[in-house]
C-alpha cells in the first residue's frame, strides 16, 4: 500500500470529476476490494483540541467519510458518488477544504481510520486505494520541519528552536531514520 497522503474532499472531487461518471467507483484496502454494495453512511466534519506530548495545545479541523461495506453486484459510480459529495459539500462547506480521512471495516467490524489515494483508473473502473495511518509524535514533526526550514537535515548541525521532553533524543545530528521520519 502507499505511504500516507493527505488530501481534501475538494481535490477527491476534481480527482474524480475528470473520469468517466459511469464507471465504477472501487474502493480497495490492504485485505482487498471493499463490497460492490458499499454504502456512503455519512461525511462529518470536526474540530479537534488536543495537547501533544511536548505540551503544545493545538486545535484543528478533520473530515471524515464513512463507508458501510455490504454486498451487491454492482459498485457505485463515479457519477453518483461525486453527486453525493456535491451536495454534501453545497450542505456542509466546510468540509470542502479539511483534511480527508476514510473510516471503514470489512464486513463492518473493526472500524478503521484510513488515507485516500488515487484514482488508478482501469479500462473497467475508477479505483480509490485506502491505506493506513499511523500515529505521529507532533514534536517531532514540528523539529524536522524547522530543521528542514533552515536549510538542513539530516546530518546538520542546526539548533531545534523547540524541544519536548519525550523527543530530546531526536537531534538534528541524528541518521535519516531519526530526524526524517
């Protein structure tokens, strides 16, 4: 499966409208196709507060579209999912430009959070991969990025404006594997 992307509800939709509106719309994870039946069960939109584990306070914004697997013949198409996502979108706008996540479980068990990405189109269908999320330490994103920023990474010598006690060890001295991740 590919690396974690992060795309909006507004770039899906420009993805998609640029393919053939009855084509099947395939969703496809790690364990294989989701059911031909699937459903569209909602699309939400949150705001979020949290703290990370260096002590920064952060508030963000998220979108989520839920899919229900289920069975059928055929798949949904690309036509009437993008409707779908237009009137959500003309409903909710501001889902539009917010970080997209998918949540889904084959035969609707162990609901997971998943990334978009695609489409990989087909003579015969329009394909959205899922693939997975990981959990990252905020920290040390932000130290990487500003160690990036400054114009080095990895192997420079550049001091972090922003420490947290649980990423001291990650230091811009540090291999690729410690500093780039």
């Amino acid at each position: 499966m590919k690396g974690f992307e992060m795309i909006t509800f507004d770039e899906l939709l420009k993805r998609l409208q640029s393919q053939d509106p009855i084509k099947p719309l395939v969703f496809i994870t790690a364990d294989g196709e989701i059911g031909a039946g699937y459903h569209v069960t909602e699309l939400r939109h949150s705001i979020s507060k949290g703290i990370d584990c260096g002590g920064s306070i952060e508030t963000w914004e998220d979108a989520k579209l839920q899919l229900l697997d289920g069975p059928g013949s055929t798949h949904m198409t690309v036509g009437k999912f993008t409707n779908i996502i237009q009137k959500s979108l003309s409903a909710l706008p501001e889902l539009r430009n917010t970080p997209l996540m998918v949540e889904f479980g084959h035969n609707n068990e162990q609901l997971v959070l998943m990334s978009l990405h695609g489409p990989e189109v087909s003579d015969e269908t329009v394909a959205l991969s899922l693939g997975d999320v990981r959990a990252v330490c905020k920290p040390a994103v932000r130290r990487k990025r500003d160690v990036e920023d400054q114009g080095g990474c990895c192997g420079t010598a550049i001091p972090s404006p922003q420490k947290s006690s649980c990423c001291d060890a990650v230091t811009a001295t540090q291999d690729a594997t410690a500093c780039c991740t």
